[in-house]
C-alpha cells in the first residue's frame, strides 16, 4: 500500500529539499570560514589521496612488496632516501606511503561496519521499546565497560592475521557507540508527526524505520563517524604496534613503529616518521571530524 | 545520602553478573585452542586430551560457566596456562602497578586541565583559548605510544635525565608492599629515596598517558563553565556585589564541575583498557603487558582475569562518580 | 530632597551582527528614597536594559553607551571605576530578577549564598556584621549568619534558623523569592531595583511579595525601581510610575495623576486595552501595529506611526518632556499647548 498523504518534512518533497540546500550552503559557508577545518579537510584529502595511489606513488614499489637491499641499511635522511632507510635498507618513505593505504583504509572500514551494525542494533532498540530495548541496550552497555583495545586485540589474535581479521576485531568494539546514538535519535523522531503519518497509512515498521527515520538523523550519525576515523586509525596502528594484525611485509604504520623501537636512539628516523605519519592522519580527521561538527550539529556550537 | 549510596550499590549487582557472563561468552566463542598451544607441537592427541580435562575443558557450556563464576567469587580465577600460576595472583602482582600508572596519570589530568579549562573559559575567544583548543585536537591525536617513544628518546637517551623504562631499578630494595604502589609504599616506609625513585620512574609513563584526558578534561570544563557563566544566577552574583574570582572558583567551579567529573570516571575506564601501549614500549609490569602476552599466546583465563578486573574497577569508579555528583549537585539525591 | 538616582538622557546602543541597535534612547528617570517607581513597557521596550544599566551589569562590548549619566547619591555611576561598582553592589544597590528557580545556585545551600554577601557587605560596612573592627573571620562569618537569618525571618521565611541550611529546590518558587528579596536587602542598600519579580509567580503570591516589599520601603526608606509589564502591579504596589517606549520614557508621575489622567497616547492605550469588570465578549481593544526598529532610529516621536492622533509635526522633532501637572511629565507634541 503507498502512501499518499505525505507531510511537508518528508524527505524528497521539494519544500525539504530546498530548505535542505539552504542549510547546506549555510554549513558550507561555516565551514569554509574556521581555518582549522579546512586544515584538516586538506590532511584528510591529502591522506585519502596517498591511500588510494600510495603504493604506486612509491618511488622504491619493489620494496613495498617485500625487497630488501643490505648494502643500503640505515642511511639517514637525504635527498636519495627523505625518509631514510631501515634495517634492511627499505626505503622509508616508500614503506610509509604505502602504510597509509592500510591505516587509512582500515580505519575508514571500521567506522563503516561499527556504525552499520551499531544503527541497525539501535535503531531496532529505539523503534522497538520495550523489552527488545532493555535487553539490547543492556547488552550495548555491558559491552561498552569492557576495554575496547584489549577486546579487539584478544579477538584480531584468535581470529588470526590479516587485514579483513583486524578490522572484524575492531568493529566489534565500536559498535557500541553508534547504538547508542542512533538508538536516542530513533526514540526522538519516533513520535513525531510523520511516523505517525506513515503508520496510519499503513507501513510496516522496517520500512518506516528505513525510509522515514534513518534519512532525518543521517546528520549525527555522519558527525560521529567523521569524529571517529582518527581514533580507528589511531587503533589500527594500536594493533600494529602490538604486533597483532598484519603481518610483514605488509607496512603497516604501528608494526613499523614497533619495528624501530629496537633502533633507537642511533636510527632514529625509522621511527619518527611512521609515528608523525601516524600523528598526521589522527589529527587530520580530527580536525576534519570537528569541523563537520560545527557545521552539522548546530547544538553544538561554542 | 546513605539510601542514594545504597541503591546504588545494590543496582551494582547485576551489572556484576552480567558482565561476568558475556566475559565468558566472548572468550569461549572465540576461535582458537590453547591446550593445543600449551601442549606443545609434539603432543599427542590423548595428552592434549589430558590437558584439557585437567583444565575443565570438556565438560557442557553452563556447567563451565557456573564453575567459573562461582570459582570467580572464591578468588580462584583459573590459572594462567602460560605463567602457571592462578590468575588471581599474577593479577594481585600486575594490577596495582597499573592502578598506579592511571591514579598517577588522571592526578596529572585533572590538576592542570581543570585549571586550564577555567583559563580558556574566562579568556574566551582569545588566543590562550584558541590555542588550547589546538592543542587539546593535538593532544588527543598523538598516540600513546609514539609518545612515550618520543619521550624515551628526549628525556632518557639525550638528555639522560629520566630512566628508560621499567618501575624500579633491580639493584636497589624496594619498600614492603602494603598497596602496591611503589609511592606510597615507600612514603608509609618512610623511605623517601625509594619515593624518589619510584617517581622517576613513573614520570614518563605517566605523562605520556595523560594527555589524552588532559585534553578532553580541559575542553569539558571549558564549556561547562561557559555555559554556567551565562547562568540567571552568576548574574545575580555579580549584581550582589561578589567578586570575579569568588564567583568563577567557588560557584562557577563546582557547577561546571559535574560534566567533567563525569569524564573523568569514563576516562579512569578508559586508560585502565589502554596503559597496554603505554606498558609495552616502558616496560611497565602491568596487567597491560600480562593481558598481551596472554593473548599472542591465547591463554584465555588470563585475558578474561583482566577484561573482568577492567570492567569491574570500570563500574566501581563510575558508582563512585555517580555518589560525588549527588554531593555536588544535591537535588540528585532526592530523585 | 535631592533623588537618589538621576539617570539624564541615557542612550545605549548594541553592536549586533546586523549592526547597531540603538535599545536606548534618551532615558530620564529621576528616584528619591521612600518612592517606589513602577518602570513599565512592552517587552523589549528596553526597561530591563535600564535596571541593569544602574548596576552598570550590561556588557560592554556588545553595549557601548552613547551618550548621558546615571547619578547615584550625585557619582556619575557611568564613569564609575568597576572598583567602585563592585563597592556599590549589594551594599548601595541591590538587585532581585524575575524567575526565583533559576537566579539562586543549585549546588549550594541557601545560607552559603546570603552569609556571601553579607560577607561582602560586610567587608565595606563592618557595623552591619555588628562585630568589632579586627574580628576574626570565623567571628564575621557566624555573625553574616546570624545576620542572614533575621532576614529571611523578616522576608517571611518560618523557621529561618533552620531553613537556611536547605537548598534552593527544597523551597517553593514564592519562598524562593522571599530568599532573594532577603539576600538583595541583606547589605541595606539605599536602592533596590526588581526586575519582574513576580512575573513568575502565582497571583496569589504575588500579592504577598508585593505587600512584603512595601513593608521593606517603609522600613528601611528605600528607593525602588519596579521593572514590570503589568499596569495591575503597578497600580498595587508602586507611588510613581514611567512608561516606556522604544527606548524611552514617553510619560512620568505619581501612580495617581498618570493612571487616572495619562496624557500620552500610548499610555492611554495601554489603559485602554486592559480588560474592566465591564468589557463586554470580543471587546479587547488592543494596540495596532508593532515597535519600531530598533536598527534604524527615524528623527520624531517613536510612537507617532502606531499614534490614532499622530500629526505631520509628530515626526519632525522628537518632542520634548512637558510637565502637565506637579510632577507629572510627559513627552508629546499634543500636550504642547496645555
């Protein structure tokens, strides 16, 4: 059965629309004028850049792959080497762009999956109520008091290597926060008028929720996502660091950290610049991630 | 107050068992065999066999589950394949030594972000604020563990000034344990050299874990007072005549005290979960670094001793922030 | 006797993104002890703007004063070091706003917010703590208590000496009031401006804090400045009443001469529209058209547009302040040539 009587804030009348691309722009305008945001939009656009290309951006591809050349260990920083090489005379600068690839990626791959899975936890809890709502919200709860890189750490472990394995292990610790919040954004959209509208009309509850709810809180979830790639990136290289996840040769940022460690103080440039890649992408989507806040969720403004 | 306290406590419980449960239900699912592992490559099939007997492994799902949890409250929680020893004693040896690195590391947290949130409220829109908020977004994204790294490299290698890693040097004697933590011990001992040491110790490790909190305390307080200063009743305050600073560090303060607070208790859950970098690149002997080793070994009896511990402590310390928030905010006590 | 406070000719705009609005426009107030001046307006009227302005509370950015002077006991309060406000706060002035839930701290008792300024109070005028000059400050402290408790039981409080100790929430929005009455008068101001302080109340409580702060005028000879919309106050409590428009006051006098002759059209009108025992169904006689602009600051009488006996004049000068009767002023052409 379709629905007939839409009401004006149904997402796709052209009254919504409009007023849509009018706070848009506004937003755009917003943004553009805090310089830390653009900052950071640029860190972001350049990292996703190296992602994509990074491995045939690398001036030493072979060495990425795994190639090692002893004669060329430890150079220090130069013209040849910017980044210096490691303790098998790897390019440095090579390993450190194809990392990027990884965090990055990976990253992004985590709050994709947490929030896809946390929004249908919650947004089924928030629809549903009652009992369904206890029970998962307890759940969400409980598992949100255990520590997250520990769990992720135990689970990448049991799973065993590999990238895909990292990333399942992760999600499951992130999850819990975007079931939470799509959870309260649900209850808050559900009495209004327009659920209302639909029921009458006769819609089931996974299409309400689908077509009518989840397009009118798109915003916070889009601003939690956006806050939390840094802090995935920042938990992947976790990982790496640890020395669970990707194996070598993959370069992962972390396990070329950990790597260095051993180096130290003497060759201290296999370090620096994996940690400062590291740094630079957190901070990066940070700020980015900050600044879609603004923009996004005018409640909370300075 | 007492009845507020009580029904806290009691609502305590069940949270207790339900987290005891999916601890359970998490390790068990979890692919992987540690008998296997602990046997060794060259056992054979009935010596594995053996193995898992011994260590209870045979027997149906909730029967091990009741075992465990009734084992839990005896105090015998299991025993670490790997350290063969129960998990209750290593964790008596490794949690108080990063109980201390967190106590040590909130402490540094809340005695400069507080202060420095009020700053950058009272200086709003102006530099020492703007800069703040760069440095918090700094702050929050540097990762531990580069940090630390970071941190080695300047104060232990160049400038030599601080130990590289480690809690106490192996040549000197450290103080009687009554807590655990190596300050106070040796304070109660009177023994102020071991103090010292024990301090120098836990220096780098424990700046490097607070900036994180650092920042987000910083930024909390912030805005909280921000918000309170636009308050009815600072405006009624200053009509009566009060002065600024009697305003901002007395009323302001406690009000805009509550939202941090809460942070804070989120916070000690947080760095209790990640002191593991943190321990691994100081040589921290804390339950961070005993959590890891069991996991590359997948020893599960350790992992959920920790993941229990951590979750524990977690809930406690939010139940001690819910009981200080009805302190400072009184109507909560009436609800 | 000379009034207590003069404000002359007191302009004030406010910086805004969308530029200056002039809220403020030649304000001329003049109250004396024993009076208390009922200030009245629509809402945005600027009234509330004049009451903070004596207390010198409006901040400046995005306030800046463009001109007149608020004498308070013959010291320009305007040029007033901010030193000397906080000296005049609490202990010359003292301050009550209109919602009591929202004007008393949450998180700190009742007796902690009066033992404060009394403390303040105090620390400018010992002999109010009744202690003697190198009393200790436990010693101040105990006697601000005591001090503080006398209030509350002569602002209406029973069992003072207990209640104090509660918090904010534990009393009721009339108690809670009383309690800032008290703690306004703790420091024995000369002055006492009220901002709508029974706006948020019920009528029946309403009735009782406007005869306590009578009582309080009688007592302590104070001057009152009465911010409110309401005439029905007005008419209750207050011995003098201003009424304002856009900015400015459009006529003044004692309670009896402006309400029973109001010679200002809009005064007239605001009488009008209030509803009598007699106003028969669907009679409400309201007032056409809305305020000005606050943006743009025409030369003329600012209520000429809305004005039924407007005339070409009334928007060629802004009309001077005419005395009608003893005492009595107001500001329009029409009554230029009585």
């Amino acid at each position: 059965m379709t629905e007939t009587a839409a009401p004006v804030t149904e997402r796709g009348s052209p009254g919504a629309l409009a007023a849509r691309l009018v706070n848009w722009r506004r937003g755009a305008y917003r943004f553009r004028q805090s310089r830390l945001s653009l900052i950071g939009l640029a860190i972001a656009a350049f990292l996703a850049f190296i992602a994509v290309f990074g491995p045939w951006l690398a001036p030493h591809q072979d060495q990425v792959a795994g190639a090692v050349d002893t004669a060329l260990r430890f150079r220090p920083p130069s013209w040849a080497f910017p980044f210096g090489t490691n303790d098998v005379g790897q390019d440095m600068l090579s390993l450190v762009l194809a990392g990027a690839r990884i965090s990055v990626l990976a990253g992004l791959a985590v709050v994709v999956i947490g929030a896809v899975i946390g929004t249908l936890v919650g947004a089924t809890a928030g629809y549903a109520g009652g009992l369904v709502d206890e029970t998962l919200m307890r759940f969400t709860d409980l598992t949100l008091t255990l520590p997250s890189l520990i769990l992720a750490m135990a689970i990448a472990a049991a799973l065993g290597p590999g990238i895909g394995n990292m990333i399942a292990a992760i999600a499951v610790s992130w999850w819990p926060g975007f079931a939470r919040l799509v959870r309260g954004e649900v209850i808050a959209k559900k009495h209004e008028a327009f659920v209302d509208a639909a029921r009458a009309a006769g819609a089931r509850p996974a299409r309400i929720v689908l077509r009518h709810i989840l397009p009118n809180i798109v915003s916070p979830v889009i601003v939690k996502m956006s806050l939390d790639v840094g802090f995935a990136i920042l938990t992947v290289a976790s990982l790496g660091f640890v020395g669970i996840g990707v194996l070598p040769p993959t370069p992962e940022w972390g396990s070329l950290l950990s790597v260095a460690r051993g180096y130290m103080p003497d060759y201290w440039w296999t370090a620096i610049f994996p940690g400062f890649a590291i740094f630079l992408a957190v901070f990066g989507f940070n700020l980015l991630g900050d600044g879609l806040r603004d923009v996004l969720d005018p409640k909370a403004r300075r | 107050m007492l009845r507020y306290t009580l029904r806290r406590l009691i609502l305590l419980i069940p949270v207790l068992v339900g987290l005891s449960v999916l601890v359970f239900a998490v390790a068990r699912l979890l692919p992987g065999d540690p008998v296997r592992l602990a046997a060794g490559p060259n056992a054979s099939e009935a010596e594995i066999r053996n193995l898992a007997t011994e260590f209870g492994l045979d027997r149906p799902l909730p029967v091990q589950y009741w075992s465990y949890a009734t084992g839990l409250l005896r105090g015998d929680w299991g025993v670490s394949i790997y350290t063969r020893r129960p998990v209750a004693e290593d964790l008596r040896i490794y949690l108080p030594a990063t109980l201390e690195l967190v106590v040590a590391a909130m402490l540094l947290a809340v005695m400069i972000g507080i202060p420095a949130g009020l700053f950058a409220a009272a200086h709003r829109d102006r530099w020492p604020d703007y800069a703040s908020r760069v440095f918090s977004l700094g702050a929050i994204s540097m990762p531990r563990f580069f940090l630390g790294l970071l941190l080695q490299l300047a104060f232990a290698m160049w400038l030599g000034w601080l130990p590289l890693g480690g809690r106490f040097p192996l040549t000197e004697d450290a103080p009687a344990t009554i807590t655990g933590f190596l300050t106070i011990d040796s304070l109660a001992a009177g023994d102020l050299h071991a103090f010292g040491l024990a301090l120098r110790y836990l220096a780098l490790p424990a700046f490097a874990m607070c900036l994180s909190p650092l920042a987000t305390i910083t930024r909390m307080m912030r805005a909280s007072t921000l918000e309170v200063l636009q308050q009815d009743y600072v405006l009624t305050a200053r009509a009566l005549g009060l002065s600024h600073r009697l305003i901002l560090f007395k009323y302001v303060a406690r009000n805009a005290l509550s939202a941090t607070l809460t942070i804070i208790g989120l916070y000690f859950g947080f760095l209790l979960g990640g002191t593991v970098l943190v321990e691994t690149v100081f040589d921290w002997p804390g339950i961070g670094l005993y959590a890891t080793k069991a996991i590359v070994t997948q020893d599960f009896m350790p992992v959920i001793g920790v993941t229990l511990s951590i979750g524990v402590l977690f809930v406690t310390v939010n139940l001690i922030v819910d009981l200080l928030y009805g302190v400072i905010n009184p109507k909560v006590r009436y609800e | 006797m000379a009034a207590l406070l003069e404000i002359r000719n007191l302009s004030l705009a406010m910086r805004t993104y969308e530029g200056a609005a002039r809220v403020l426009n030649g304000v001329d107030l003049s109250v004396g002890r024993g009076e208390i001046w009922g200030v009245v307006g629509e809402t945005g009227c600027g009234k509330s703007l004049t009451g903070l302005s004596i207390s010198r509370l409006v901040p400046t950015p995005p306030g800046q004063y463009l001109g007149g002077s608020i004498l308070f006991d013959g010291r320009d309060l305007l040029q007033e070091t901010e030193d000397g406000m906080h000296a005049l706060r609490g202990r010359h002035i003292g301050m009550i706003f209109q919602d009591p839930t929202t004007n008393l701290n949450p998180a700190f008792s009742v007796a902690d917010q009066m033992i404060d300024v009394a403390m303040h109070a105090g620390a400018l005028e010992p002999s109010l703590l009744g202690v003697a000059a190198g009393a200790s400050r436990g010693e101040r402290r105990r006697s601000a208590r005591q001090l503080a408790i006398r209030m509350l039981d002569r602002t209406g409080i029973p069992n003072a000496g207990q209640r104090i100790d509660d918090y904010p929430h534990q009393f009721s929005g009339g108690m809670r009031q009383r309690v800032l009455i008290a703690m306004a008068l703790i420091g024995r101001p000369e002055l006492l401006i009220a901002d709508e302080p029974t706006t948020a109340l019920d009528v029946s409580v309403q009735a009782q804090i406007l005869a306590l702060i009578s009582d309080l005028v009688d007592e302590y000879n104070l001057a009152v400045i009465l911010i409110t919309h309401n005439l029905g106050v007005v008419a209750q409590l207050c011995s003098h009443v201003a009424v304002m428009y856009a900015g400015a006051i459009v006529e003044r006098g004692s309670v009896r001469s402006v309400l029973k002759r109001p010679a200002h059209p809009y005064t007239q009108a605001l009488l009008a529209s209030l509803p009598t025992a007699g106003t028969r169904r669907g009679e409400l006689k309201g007032l056409t058209g809305v305020v000005p602009n606050p943006f743009v600051v025409l030369p003329g009488c600012r209520f000429a547009p809305r004005c039924p006996s407007a005339q070409p004049r009334c928007l060629d000068r802004y009309p001077a302040m005419i005395e009608v009767e003893p005492g009595h002023l107001v500001a329009c052409v029409l009554s230029e040539g009585l």
